[in-house]
C-alpha cells in the first residue's frame, strides 16, 4: 500500500501550487535521460527556496546539482544579481541539468562546475570569492564531512548549511551499519555536533521520497 505521506505531499503539491511546467519539464527530462529519481520533492524545493530567500540569499552553492530540478527551485529564490554554483561530477548529468536550466530562465544566474566537487570545492577556496549565504550539500555521502568542512571554508557567520539524506529511514541510529552512505553521516552528525563554529539541528521528513531528513546547521560568530 502507497503510504499515505504520498497522498499528503501531492494534497500539499496541488494546494500550495508547488509544481509548474518547468519543474515537472525538468522532472520528465531527467526521467527520460535515465537519471535516478533522487531529485527533493516539490515541497523539499520550495523549503530551500523559502530558506534563501529567509535568508536574503544572493550566493547559493549545490554540491550535486543530479538533474537541475533543486538548482531551478533556489536559482528562482535569488535576485536578479544573485549566483548559484552547482556542482556535478557527472558530465551527463550536467547536460540534462543545463538544458533543464535553459528553460527556467536560468543560466545568467546558475552556473554548473562539472568535476568531481572535492576538486570544485578546493578551486572555489582557492579562488577566495564572496562567501556563500547558503550551501546545500546534497551528493556523495562518504564525503559528507569533507564537503561539510569545504562549506564551512567558503561561507559567513549567519550562512546556511543544509544537508540532505541524513535519517536514511531510520539507518542513522545504526552504529554498525555496513552501509557506507548511513556511516558517511553518522560521521558528519558527529563533525557537527563537534563544531563550534555552528548551531545546527536535524528534522526527519516523509514524503514521496520515504523517510529521511536534513541536518540544518546556521554557522554563527
Ligand atoms: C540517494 C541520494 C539522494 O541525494 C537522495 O536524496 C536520496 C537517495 C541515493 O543515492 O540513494
Ligand atoms: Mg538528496
């Protein structure tokens, strides 16, 4: 039996208009092109784009941008002078993700660096840019610390950092676990929970997508 947090999601979806032709082009497209349906829900989406524009958020960065469909929900919450750079290792991927892009309206505001993000990341501290306001780190999770650490490194007291895939389904609580991605994230809950520098939480979700959740973590003074 379907769960009944599917039918909540689409109750919301359909009330709260969380979904429009570009977003579901940009589901289809990455449907068609084989990519694996691990994209956020409409509703995980329009959180992130409410948290960037909460947070008055001009530079966003993605760290796996899969098929563009978050990168569309935070590229809209940007003003029209506000950068999100994605990060995708997967040239194929990128490829569906910027034609999905093109059609929202959003490549003057969205760039996608096509590397693996451990290398994207060393070149972005290096570069020494303009701190993020908000980093959604949303890929490989064996390297949620490493990416987590590259976050801290490239934003501000009062950034956001938000990671996904967090519960696992419950998986998390699991000390051993032989599955790389649940120990990936044990070991970034205790990064965090070890870090001064931030203030951070974690909400378990269910949804379309199942049981799992985000640490949400505010860097502070
Ligand atoms: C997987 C990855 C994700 O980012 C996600 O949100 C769900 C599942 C995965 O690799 O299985
Ligand atoms: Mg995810």
């Amino acid at each position: 039996m379907e769960p009944v947090w599917n039918a909540v999601d689409e109750y919301f979806n359909d009330r709260l208009h969380l979904s429009d032709t570009v977003l579901a082009a940009a589901l289809e497209e990455s449907t068609a092109a084989g990519l694996p349906a691990i994209n956020v829900t409409p509703a995980q989406g329009k959180f992130l784009a409410l948290l960037a524009r909460m947070g008055n958020a001009r530079r966003i960065l993605e760290i796996g941008t899969l098929g563009g469909y978050s990168a569309i929900w935070m590229g809209r919450a940007l003003p029209s002078n506000g950068t999100l750079i994605t990060l995708e290792i997967s040239q194929r991927n990128a490829d569906v993700a910027l034609r999905n892009l093109e059609r929202a309206g959003l490549t003057a505001r969205v760039k996608i660096m096509v590397a693996p993000a451990s290398e994207s990341l060393d070149r972005l501290i290096a570069d020494r840019g303009e701190p993020f306001d908000l980093v959604f780190i949303d890929a490989d999770k064996e390297r949620s610390v490493p990416y987590f650490d590259a976050a801290l490194q490239l934003t501000r007291p009062g950034s956001v950092i938000v990671v996904d895939n967090v519960v696992r389904d419950g998986a998390i609580i699991d000390a051993q676990s032989t599955d790389g991605n649940v120990q990936g994230m044990r070991r970034l809950t205790e990064r965090v929970a070890r870090e001064p520098r931030v203030s951070a939480t974690a909400i378990q979700t269910v949804g379309s997508k199942g049981y799992d959740g985000f640490i949400i973590a505010l860097v502070q003074p």
